[in-house]
C-alpha cells in the first residue's frame, strides 16, 4: 500500500518507493512485479503509468529486469510465465 500526503517531495517518495519496490522484485528473481492494491491515489496512479504497468485482472503489472536475456531464454522465460498469468493479455496491450 502506498499513501501519499500532500508534499512538495511526496511525489520524489512515490517514485523512489516505486522504483526500490521493483528492483527489490528483480533482485528477487521475480518476473513481474504486481500492484494490487484497489485505492491507489490519483498521483501515485500517474506515477505508475508513466512506469509502464499494465492493468490485468484488477492489478497492475510490470515485467521485470531480470527478463533481460538471449532471445531463445526469454521466450522460455515467457512460455513459462504464460502458464502461470495472463502474459499473452499483458503483451498484447503493450505491443
């Protein structure tokens, strides 16, 4: 859950919290990074747009770093991921 509170660097927090949030989740091995939560605040909204998630099944999503890799790799990584989530939905929003 992030909440924000009306402050010149509460957006700069927003972003930092954001960005370790994800790089925590790459780190981690994870393939996506997910928000879940269902009152997220206009500004924080904007924030993760400008970030590129992409809205699935009533969360946010956002693959992560550690899915950089050779071509074959990545479509393993992916065919794996696709079984477990709807990849071929979050894809086909951002091609």
């Amino acid at each position: 859950m992030i909440r924000i509170s009306e402050h010149y660097l509460a957006e700069t927090v927003a972003r930092h919290l954001l960005f370790t949030s994800i790089s925590l989740s790459a780190e981690e091995g994870r393939q996506l990074t997910k928000i879940t939560d269902k009152y997220l605040q206009y500004e924080i909204i904007n924030i993760i747009q400008e970030d590129y998630f992409i809205e699935t099944n009533n969360e946010l999503s956002k693959l992560n770093l550690s899915l950089i890799d050779t071509k074959k790799n990545i479509a393993d990584k992916l065919n794996k991921l696709e079984k477990n989530t709807r990849i071929d939905f979050l894809f086909s929003k951002v091609l």
